[in-house]
C-alpha cells in the first residue's frame, strides 16, 4: 500500500508542528491493516516511533518493524479497534507522565 509514503508526505509537509507523531493506517488487498507511523518534520526530542509502534502493538498479532523515525505494522482488520484503543491509552498515559514531571 501507499500508506507510508502518504504518511512520509505529510511528516514532512510542514502541516504538522516539528516533532507530533502521525500514525495511519490502511486495508490491504489480503485482509490485514498496514499501519505507518512517522514523526513530524524533524525529531527534536529523539523520540523512537519504533519503540512506540513496538508498545502499542502489546497485546496484538502485528508484525512491528521500522527505526527511530518511521516504523510501520501490519495487523488483521479484526483488530483495529483494539489497536485505536491502544494508541489512545498509550499516549494519554504518556501525557500524565509527561505533566507529572
């Protein structure tokens, strides 16, 4: 699928402020969902998108895999919901320890 390309595309766009972590997925021809997460512009924060991917996915049958500023997925459809669920508690978690310190 052309999802990672799309999502490199708008990473580097400039819509988004420098460092925000755009994550999207797609449905492929074979049943299964291609997820492609990036970071914005330039990785001001050294934030691994790789090692986010790798956590969220906790839980899921994906295949993980990618480096510090691109990382991407692939999961079965049947577990979007799942995976949505997971992106929201991952970063609201990290939004509560980010404000604690």
């Amino acid at each position: 699928s052309l999802i990672g390309t799309i999502t490199s595309i708008i990473s580097k766009s400039g819509v988004y402020n420098e460092g925000k972590i755009l994550i999207s997925m797609a449905h492929n021809v074979d049943g299964n969902t291609k997820i492609s997460a990036r970071i914005s512009r330039h990785n001001i924060n050294n934030i691994n998108v790789k090692e986010i991917l790798d956590n969220i996915c906790i839980g899921i049958n994906a295949e993980v895999g990618g480096h510090i500023e691109a990382a991407g997925a692939i999961i079965n459809q049947a577990d979007e919901e799942l995976f949505i669920r997971n992106v929201k508690e991952f970063f609201n978690k990290s939004l509560i320890e980010n404000v604690g310190n």
